[in-house]
C-alpha cells in the first residue's frame, strides 16, 4: 500500500508546489539576493546561508514558464547528500502529509515541465504539484553547491529533526514537522460554542471541526489570550482526533541536529513541556515542545476529543434524480470534457499523459472504440473513445490511465478542468450500469456532474473472455 510522504507545500505566484520534507533542509528569509557570474536563466542569484553562497533558483523558469521579476521573500533550501541549492518560494503555506500521484508522464524528453512536476496530490481543493528532486539535482540548468562549511552538520545528517518555528507571545517555539498534520494561514476562529477558560473557538478544516487553543496557554505559559483569529498549527493527537495551537506567527522549517539541542531553563520547564532549547540563526533561543508530553496533557487530550467530521452536514439541496441513494463521501474527482463534462474518482487514475502525435493502429476486429495504442512503462496500452466524444472531433489532448498493471487502458478527453472535492454521491444501487451523480464543492452551474465509471469500462475492454 502507498505510504503517506510529509511535504513542506509553498505558495508560488498563483501555484502551490510540494517539498518532501526529506529533501527540505530549511526555509529562510532571503533579505537580498548576491548577483552571480553567468548565473543561468534559471538561477535569480545567492543567498547567505551562514557562510554559504547558495544559488536560487526560479523552478518556474526551468519548467518552461516566464522568469520571475520581481526578489523573493523566502528560500527554501534542498539538500541531497552533500548538495544543496534553493529555490524561490512566496509563502510556506503548509506541512501536510499525501499520497502523491502520477500527473503527467510524457515522451519529450525535453519537456522539464513534465519532469520537473512529475507527481502531485490534493490538499483540500487545491491541486499541489511535486518538485522531483532527483531531476532538479541532476539537470544541467541547476546550481547547486557542497556543504562545505557545514561540515560540522555534515555527521549529524542522519540524526537531526525536522523542525517548523512559531512565534507566540514573543516567545520562539519549535514542533516537530512529522507530528503536524497541517499549518492553516490566518484564519478566523468560530466562538460561537465556546465554554471554559481554554477553549478559544474551531475552525473547519479539511472537512473536520477542530478545536482551537492558545499556544502559550497550551504551553503553561500564560492564560488564554482572546483571539477572534490567528495562524493556526493543527496537532496530531490519539485516536485520529486534532487540536488547532493559535500562534502570532510561521516562521520557517528547519533541520537541527540532535546534539545541538540542549535542556531548557528549569524556570521554563517547569510545566514539563518544553525541555529542550537550541540556538537558531541570529544567535535566537528557540524551545522545542514536548509532544509526548503535550498529547498526554489531560485538558488538551478533552479538548482534541471535540473533533468532529462534517459528513453529515446537508448539501446544498440539489435537485436530484429519484431513486438515488446519497453515499457520504470525501475525495477529489478529476473534472474532465470528453464531448460533455465529467467526472471520476483521482484515484482511479494512473497517470494524465499528453496525447502522442501519432498513435499505432488498431487494426481490424477490435472493440470500435479504440483508437490505437500509445507505449507506456513499457507496454502496448490501447486508447479509447468516450461514448459521448465523437469521432470526428479534433485530436483528443489528453490521455486518462486506467486499469490494473499490464491491463491498462488509456481513455481520450479533449480538455482537464481541474480537480475538486465532493461532498456526496448519488448511487443507483438498482441499476449499476445507470451513472452515478457526485454533487461536487465548487462554485458555478457545473456542481452536479455524472461520474464516468472507467475503472469498469477498462475492465469490459481487457477481460479476455470479451475479445474472443
């Protein structure tokens, strides 16, 4: 079964991209960028990294798309074994852990943008596309430098933490990124249903009420400061439940080695929650949270219990066929155009591939539908028409995988709209070969859309005993 990957997601320009957070060493302000001597198009100049002159980089211009003009506000700094470079980012938005899948696998060797995006995943209704690191490391167009002055990091590689550091109260806090399920921008909290002293309100996210509380006061370091909103840390806690730490400000992710972590004041760790302190950049104390400790606070633990999930809330009242029975759902559907717009489960998707120039023939007694074979991982895949896609309509752009390993299926469409969350799914039990409807969490008139079985289409088309 796939494993989740935590990423580090940043915002750039209107797009977000992902981090794994095994390549992301740190992210820091860049105050200004150093020129360099024929830097590259790709390269918008270096950053000071404690002695290090680390070549930024624009990965929009390196995937094809217009170079960037105006100076970056962060960094965030890659590291693979003794390389390291940067690239631009806008904002760190988020720590989030995903199954990444294929998006586009095409041919052209040349098209970085398909190599340098390879994979990618959903965070709520956006679309996040993956960085390959490996690629970006080994491409000609990219700088990168050796570590040399961190030699003294260099033997703590393997023993060091992921880090994210927030500011609250004045105070610099540090939380273990593998223990955050999510960072939230700033966001109003709801105080409608608020009781007791530690309770600052919820927020809804990602489908989920999650309770919210001040870090400071979480921390035992104060009472409850009274916020109407804040930038919100969501925590892990026991039995899949969540608690939201309200913090004046994200600062940025880093990795510190073990031995640089020391023990805390006993004035500061009385509360037996921060017992360790490590010295970040500008010479700044920066005490790291227990979270054993912190999930196993009594009050805490009661308050990560009033999570709750959303499934049950009502829709927004479409009109709906009769005889439909609705299945509670939360996953994103691809939203595509092949002769209408349709829909279908991101996850029957094995790849979204550009359509090939020339496709090989089908030849005679073939299911009239296909339209020839495309090669991919290696094997003969045929492409297939849509009912609702005539023939006569210009060349489909795209090609939808579907299908189990050595039975694929590649599906035509003409045009991908993006994708979208659902809300819930109107099944006709009675009839399965009827289409199933999805009301979809989207704005305009296309919020109810039928949902393309192609799972059970590649099936039809490759059972053996039908091509007899």
């Amino acid at each position: 079964m796939p494993q989740e990957i935590g990423h580090g997601v940043f915002q750039l320009g209107h797009r977000l991209i992902g981090v794994p957070l095994e390549y992301l060493e740190e992210v820091c302000v860049v105050p200004r960028l150093s020129p360099m001597l024929d830097p590259g198009s790709a390269v918008l100049g270096a950053v000071d990294l404690r002695g290090t002159m680390v070549p930024v980089l624009d990965v929009g211009a390196i995937a094809g798309f217009p170079r960037r003009t105006d100076a970056p506000r962060s960094a965030a700094i890659l590291r693979r074994g003794s390389q390291i470079t940067a690239i631009a980012v806008d904002e760190i938005v988020d720590l989030f852990k995903a199954v990444p899948f294929a998006l586009y696998r095409g041919g052209n060797e040349d098209d970085h943008g398909a190599r340098l995006f390879h994979q990618g995943f959903t965070r709520g209704r956006d679309m996040v596309a993956c960085l390959d690191i490996d690629w970006l490391f080994e491409t000609k167009e990219v700088l990168s430098v050796t570590a040399s002055r961190m030699a003294n990091r260099e033997t703590a590689v393997l023993d060091q933490i992921k880090l994210l550091t927030v500011t609250s109260g004045g105070a610099r806090f540090a939380i273990d990124a593998i223990r955050i399920d999510a960072t939230v921008p700033q966001r109003e909290i709801d105080t409608a249903e608020v009781s007791g002293d530690l309770l600052l309100g919820f927020i809804q996210h990602q489908n989920r009420k999650v309770p919210v509380v001040d870090a400071g006061c979480a921390l035992g370091l104060g009472r409850t400061e009274r916020r109407s909103s804040a930038q919100i840390v969501i925590l892990r806690f026991p039995e899949n439940m969540l608690l939201g730490l309200a913090v004046d400000s994200m600062e940025n992710i880093i990795s510190v080695p073990n031995s640089d972590i020391g023990k805390s004041s006993p004035l500061i760790s009385a509360a037996g929650l921060l017992l360790s302190v490590f010295v970040g950049p500008g010479a700044q104390q920066t005490h790291v949270i227990d979270m054993e400790a912190l999930q196993k606070v009594p009050s805490l633990v009661e308050l990560s219990r009033l999570t709750t999930r959303l499934q049950d809330m009502p829709t927004r009242g479409s009109a709906l066929p009769e005889g439909k029975h609705v299945l509670q759902e939360r996953q994103p559907y691809l939203v595509f155009r092949a002769g209408r717009l349709l829909s279908v489960p991101i996850t029957e998707i094995l790849n979204i591939r550009k359509t090939p120039a020339v496709l090989v023939p089908a030849g005679d007694g073939l299911d009239p539908s296909v339209l020839g074979f495309v090669t991919i991982d290696e094997q003969s895949v045929p492409v297939v028409n849509l009912p609702d896609r005539t023939m006569n309509e210009s060349p489909a752009e795209y090609l939808l995988s579907v299908g189990a390993p050595g039975r694929q299926v590649a599906f035509a469409v003409d045009k991908i709209e993006g994708l979208k969350n659902s809300i819930c799914r109107f099944a006709d039990s009675s009839n399965p070969m009827k289409e199933d409807i999805v009301e979809l969490n989207a704005a305009g008139p296309d919020t109810v859309l039928p949902v393309a079985d192609l799972a059970r289409m590649a099936r039809e088309l490759t059972d053996p005993a039908n091509m007899l």
